[in-house]
C-alpha cells in the first residue's frame, strides 16, 4: 500500500478523501494532550472561556513526551490509550478538532462524534516513541506547562506515519483477526 501524504491544519475535503486502512504520511501541527489537558481543555468550553490553543483543523496527539536529549526536538513520544479520553472526545471535536492520534479502540459515542464533527481517528506504532521522535522537527510547550509530561505541546511534524483506524464515515479498520 502506498503512503497518502497529508498536510495540516486539516480541512474537510482531505479527511473525506481518507478510509479506514489508509496509511498516512502526516506534515505539519500535533498538539499533544493526555488526561488532565483533555480535562481542562473541556472545563474551559464548559465555562464559556477561550481556549489557549486554537484547536479547528488540528490533531490531537494523545501522548506525554519525554524531555528532549541534546540535539532532539522532543524524547520518545508514543501514543497514549485512546479510551481514556473518550469522555472529552466529542466535545473537542464538535469545537474544532478534526483528528485525533493514539492506540486503541474508541467508544460508540466517539464514533459518532466522529461522523457528526467530519473528524477522524488515527493510530500510530505504539511502543515506538524513540522512532516517532525522529518525525517531530520541532516541540513547544503550548499550554498548562505546570502539568510537565501532560502539558500541551505544538510538535511540528514531518512524514508522522499515521493509519486510518476511524474515518470520517465512521469506518473502522479492519484487523487481521477480522479479515
């Protein structure tokens, strides 16, 4: 299968291209978020107040970087469980965020957000973080620096290898226990 390139911010008409399975080669923004950015990213929409990253056409990268080794944009920076953020999911994505990156299965309600939102669900090799590192060219603290590891990041990203797990249609990818 040939890789399909992608580059950020993401638009509608790219995601809509996109199917379960795609393999995908992804240049642009990250931001990372895990648990208590999820968290607080939702209190913020809950009370009405702005948000310190504008999340429309970003991904959502559900990882926790380690520091920086001299000479490095970021440290290993693997993916995160999905379903541990799946209680925030559809409320980023009905404001604004269209793809999300991390392992595992997703609920039904974020499945639905995502065809609803025109979103899309994509997983990354997961305990590869030295490898992925090697795709960040650049990292940032965004926002919340106070919680270290689980602040948000802006990693800029070249050739991020992505595949398709959930596409905008609610298609999930086949496994090889399914095939």
């Amino acid at each position: 299968m040939i890789m399909k390139k992608l580059d950020g911010p993401l638009t509608d008409k790219a995601i809509i291209s996109l199917r379960s399975g795609d393999e995908v080669a992804y240049s642009g923004v990250m931001y990372t978020a895990r648990d208590q950015a999820h968290k607080r990213l939702a209190d913020l929409i809950k009370k009405g107040k702005k948000l310190p990253v504008d999340l429309r056409g970003q991904i959502m990268y559900y990882c926790g970087p380690t520091p920086a080794r001299p000479g490095n944009a970021i440290g290993s920076c693997g993916p995160t469980t999905a379903g541990r953020m799946d209680a925030f999911a559809p409320l980023l994505l009905k404001h604004g965020v269209q793809g999300m990156v991390a392992k595992g299965e997703r609920s039904n309600e974020v499945r639905k957000a995502i065809t609803q939102y025109h979103g899309i669900y994509f997983v990354t090799y997961a305990g590869c973080g030295a490898l992925l590192q090697g795709f960040v060219k650049s990292s940032r603290v965004a926002a919340f620096p106070e919680l270290g590891a689980e602040a948000i990041y802006e990693l800029r990203v070249e050739n991020f290898p992505l595949v398709v797990a959930i596409d905008a249609r609610g298609k999930l990818m086949k496994t090889t226990a399914e095939e």
